[in-house]
C-alpha cells in the first residue's frame, strides 16, 4: 500500500477536536480497518483537545499512513510538553495521555524552535515503525 499523508489546520476551539476526527474518518476510511482507524480517532480527539486546553494556540494536524499503521501528529505553539498524570478515579479529567499510551504503540514530544508536536503511532502490531519516527525521551 503506498503511503498516504493529510494535514489540517484548526484553531484552540472546542469544536476543532470534532472538526479534526470528522476530518480525519474521510480521510482513513478505506486506507485502513475500522478498528485502527477508530483508535486513531480517539487518539487524535485527546491530542487536539490538549492543545486546546493547555497550548491555547492554533494547531497543525497531520496523519501518515504506512502499511496499515497510522501516525497522527498535533503541532502546537507552546514548548510545555504534555505528561502522563497519575490515575486518580476521583479526578473529572486528566486522563487523555493514559488513553493515548493505552491505544498507541507508541508516542512521544518533539520540540522545536516555535513549541512542540505531540505524535502517536496507531497500528497492527505487525507494522513497522517508520524510521524517522523515534520517540524523544521516555515516554
């Protein structure tokens, strides 16, 4: 299967995490199975949706399909970058990097000079992993 690329830009709104999984379900359906493409979905949903909570800047979406696999990415403005939080059943949120751990194979932060991109890699397990896909630092 050849490789396949989308990008989307969308503002810190509430509404862009619906605008970019709307987006992004045209763009999978076909490239990939449904239960990939749903879990890419939700990972995408959490992404932005930490972008709009904690960034508060416009965002670049970008996903990349290769070999059934697929890697979606959230380019932000701001240089913090998001952590995974302590499981705490009482807290109302705090838990959508876990989710993005929980789906992904794996995921990471990128910084660069004007803030930071988020990514995460969503697959069969038999997909190889692109090679300029290397985690910085531990997730």
């Amino acid at each position: 299967m050849p490789d396949r690329s989308w990008a989307l830009h969308l503002p810190a709104r509430h509404t862009s995490c619906r605008r970019a999984r709307l987006a992004l379900q045209r763009f999978l359906t076909a490239l990939v199975p449904e239960p990939v493409a749903q879990d890419a979905l939700l990972v995408l949903h959490e992404l932005v949706a930490n972008g709009v909570d904690h960034a508060r800047t416009p965002m670049r979406l970008t996903a990349d399909v290769h070999d059934g696999a697929v890697r979606v990415a959230v380019r932000d403005g701001s240089a913090t970058p998001g952590r995974e939080q302590p499981l705490d059943p009482s807290a109302a949120r705090g838990r959508g990097l876990q989710i993005v751990s929980a789906v992904s194979r794996r995921w990471g932060v990128r910084r660069h000079a004007a803030g930071k991109t988020t990514w995460a890699e969503i697959g069969p397990p038999t997909a190889a992993p692109r090679p300029e896909f290397h985690p910085v630092g531990a997730v």
